[in-house]
DNA sequence: GTGGGATGGGCAA
DNA sequence: TGCCCCTCCCACA
C-alpha cells in the first residue's frame, strides 16, 4: 500500500507510542508464531529504510516488515479493539496498540541480515544523510528506462509507482528515456524534488503531488480552513504552500491513474502502459525524451 | 454479490 | 518475464 514517505511516518508513529519499554505482542491469526518471542520484550528503536521498517528488540533481534502492496497498520489507544479480519500482529503496552495485516514480510532478522538488507537499498530520498550520488552513477550508465529505474530499490529506496510518474512529471521527463541519456541536472532534479516532495505527501492518507494553480478548483480561504473529510475532495494543509487548496479526487496526482484524462497543465490526453510489470502514466505533450 | 486492480517484491526460469 | 503472496476497495451487476 505504502510508498517510503509513509513508512518513515510509521516508524516516527510507532516509535512514540511503543520504543522504550517493554511491548506485549501476539499473532491472533497464527500467520506470525515469533510474536511470543518478542512478548514482553523491550522495544529500543523503530527505523526506516526506503519501504522496509526494523522494529529494534536487540542487536540480533530486528522485527521486519515489509508491507508489500496489501499490508497495512491500525494504531489506536489502548484498550485493544475487538479482532477483526487477518490480524498478523499486534503489539501494545499500556496506553498504546498497533495492529498489522496483509505484509509481505514480517520476521526476526539477526544483525547479519538487517545489514545485507541495506546494502542492497539505494539511498533513501527521506533519510536526510543520504548520498545521491551512487543512484546518480548507476542511472548515468544504463540503457533502462528512468521510469523503470525509479523503481529498482537499489537506485533509490523509497520512490513507489506514483511518485514514479509525478517525480517524472514534475521533471517534465519521459518515463522510456534511457538512464544514460538523461541530464545530469534532470536527475539531480528529481532527487531534489522527492526529498521536498515525499515528506509532504500524505493528506488524508493519501499523496498530493499537484501545485494549487494546476487544480481547477478554486476555494476561498474560509474553504481553506476546512479540515474535514468532504466526499472526493482532500483537505490540504495551509503550512505547505504548493499544496493551498482543496484537492479533488482527480487532480491530485499529475499523471498517475489519469490515463484517458486531460492534462492538467496542458490537457493532452493523459496515456498509460506496462514498463516491467507495472503500469507507467505520463503526460505525451509536457513530458520529453 | 463479484471480479479486477492496487502505493511491492522475491523467486524460478 | 511471469507467478505468487493473500488483503482491501471500488465499479459494476
């Protein structure tokens, strides 16, 4: 479900409510058995890495979980809600609980396998020490789409499908330009881009990539006071200027699930297709190889 | 009620 | 490159 913006804020959401004293932890539907291995055990630290989060109970015991497309966390104040649906986990202390279901992974990695894990992650748009740099060098040599590049967790970690099409948007990039013919500045760019772009992402749960001028909807500032949920349309919020306004169901994404849909630069049809298993949205006339 | 798709990635071949 | 994992949601009947 997530892309790396929103793991890194379950990490931050996780550690404030769980990290420095000990957690309970069950598995209610069985599908994690080393839940009693980490019951009643102290939480040190929740960290993140692109799309993977490490739960910190000892130098060799690393919970972690991977979210894949299906997963996700509920997190809530104690006490525990009644058990619904395919619960994998659950960990809680007194004030605090948080519910897993759907992930790909969730497991004990030792110290040896949490290390091998980043080795092979790119540098990570969110984690401020990151160096570009080596995600700069393998895109200069390769004959691969940059629209499938964005996508290799070992160029950069953390950038999933719809930061893929509005990074490249908002770059003014075609996806199927080869890594090697795109400008140093371009790439640089969208680096620049994700590390402003990412941490501002989610409103409502959901990611808002367009700028308020490029929205059709036009609101008054008492509309924009407005933080409630309205049908089809996300409350912004007013700390972050490209995002003053409310957004539409439809125009808050560039490109991304627009396909067959006006531009909302230029109104150019919107097009689509499969790069490497998944489905690449861009702009024809706005984006250049 | 049903079926297809989805913000992902590991694995076999 | 295709398959699997195995969950939720929405459009459509």
């Amino acid at each position: 479900m997530p892309e790396g913006n929103e793991i890194h804020r379950f990490a931050e959401r996780h550690a404030a409510a769980l990290a420095g004293g000990r957690v309970s932890a069950d598995s209610p539907n069985g599908a994690f058995p080393d839940a009693e291995v980490l019951h009643g055990r102290k939480l040190q630290a929740v960290e993140a890495y692109g799309k993977h989060l490490g739960y910190v109970f000892g130098r060799d015991m690393i919970l972690h979980v991977h979210l894949g497309m299906y997963g996700d966390f509920r997190e809530g104040t104690m006490p525990l809600p009644p058990e619904k649906g395919a619960l994998r986990l659950r960990l809680w202390n007194r004030a605090n609980w948080v519910e897993l279901r759907g992930a790909t992974d969730c497991s004990i990695f030792d110290a040896e396998k949490w290390q091998a894990l980043l080795a092979r992650l790119g540098p990570d748009p969110l984690r401020p020490e990151s160096d570009p740099e080596p995600g700069f060098a393998v895109i200069a040599r390769r004959n691969t789409p940059i629209g499938q590049l964005l996508m290799d967790q070992s160029v950069f970690a953390g950038i999933g499908n719809i930061y893929r099409a509005e990074l490249l948007f908002r770059a003014g990039l075609h996806p199927r330009t080869p890594g090697r013919e795109v400008p140093r500045p371009s790439i640089a760019s969208i680096w620049k881009d994700a590390r402003k772009l990412m941490p501002l992402g989610m409103i409502d749960r959901r990611i808002v990539t367009t700028l308020a001028k490029d929205r059709a909807l036009k609101r008054g500032p008492e509309a924009d006071q407005d933080r409630t949920r309205k049908r089809g349309a996300a409350p912004v919020d007013q700390a972050i200027p490209h995002q003053r306004g409310l957004a539409q169901d439809d125009e808050i994404h560039y490109v991304y699930r627009r396909h067959g849909k006006p531009c909302l630069r230029c109104g150019t049809k919107i097009e689509k297709e499969e790069m490497a298993g998944r489905t690449v949205y861009w702009c024809p006339a706005c984006q250049k190889r």
